[in-house]
C-alpha cells in the first residue's frame, strides 16, 4: 500500500512537470497518479502492454495521468468557449 502511494504521488507530480504545470498539490498529484495507473493500465492493457515491476507502474500510472490533466484541460477549455 505504501508502494502504491509512493508511486501514486511520483506519477502525478512527474505528469504534472510533463505537462507544464507547477504541480498541483501533493493530495492532487496523489489522486492524479492513482487515477492515472488506473487509466493507464486501462488504455495500454488495451493494446498489449503491460507494466512490469517499480519502473513500469510509475511509467503506466505517469502515462495514465498525463492523459487525466490532458482531458480535463479540454474539458475546462471547451466550456470556457461556450
């Protein structure tokens, strides 16, 4: 479990970093990462790639919430032209 949070706050501050943000907190970045394993393991188990030991769960879940900020980032600008 400990593991998992680690890894969880690593892939949302690198996501954050990524994609040109400042970060956005470390209980975001956390939720961020844990989301984003989620969503990475999703998308790339969907065309055959899997994750393998430390390194692998921190690329998948920095993948999966650089895809999050990336979607909530055309969320927020589509309703801001509307």
């Amino acid at each position: 479990m400990l593991v998992g949070i680690i890894v969880g706050i690593l892939a949302g501050f690198l996501a954050g970093q990524i994609m040109k943000g400042s970060g956005y907190g470390i209980i975001v970045d956390l939720v961020l990462g844990l989301l984003g394993g989620v969503v990475g393991r999703f998308v790339l188990g969907m065309v055959g790639i899997g994750a393998w030991g430390l390194i692998g769960s921190i690329l998948v879940s920095t993948f999966g919430a650089i895809l999050l900020i990336w979607i909530v980032r055309q969320v927020r600008s589509s309703r801001g032209s509307v």
